[in-house]
C-alpha cells in the first residue's frame, strides 16, 4: 500500500511541475504582448478622455498584470521543497 501513495505523489509532483512550465510560459508571452502593445496604448488610449470604456479597458488589462505578479511570486517563494 505506501508503494501506491508513493507513486500517487511522484505523479502528482509531475504534474504540478507540468502544469508550473505551462502557466510560467503562458504567463510570459501575455507579458511579452504587454511590452509589444503598450506604445500603442498610451497613443489610443492614455490621450483619450476617461470614459467608463477606458476604465474597463485598464481594469481588463491590467488585472493580469496583477495576477501575473501574484503567480510568479507564489511560483517562487511557496516552491515545495523536494523533502515534502
């Protein structure tokens, strides 16, 4: 029996390590369009007058900013340590 709640854990670490490369890379290219678009950004829409459509355009886009940031942190400093 500790033989199968072992190999359970060796599954489960794989694919937390699996899913950790997905949301990294994932994570990483929405920043990438970020940097790409974020000229054209402040030309559209920083110049425009506030509206409730820029309020929903910045609250859209940069709540993953802030998601973003959270994950790379908990990623980072909540690492498992390979004792577990």
């Amino acid at each position: 029996m500790p033989f199968i709640n072992a190999a359970n854990h060796v599954q489960a670490y794989g694919q937390y390590i699996g899913q950790t490369y997905v949301s990294t890379a994932a994570r990483t290219l929405t920043i990438f369009d970020y940097l790409l678009t974020f000229d054209v950004e402040v030309q559209c829409i920083w110049n425009a007058p506030f509206s409730g459509v820029t309020l929903l355009f910045f609250v859209n886009r940069y709540i993953n900013v802030v998601v973003t940031v959270f994950v790379f942190l908990s990623m980072t400093i909540f690492e498992p340590s390979p004792l577990m």
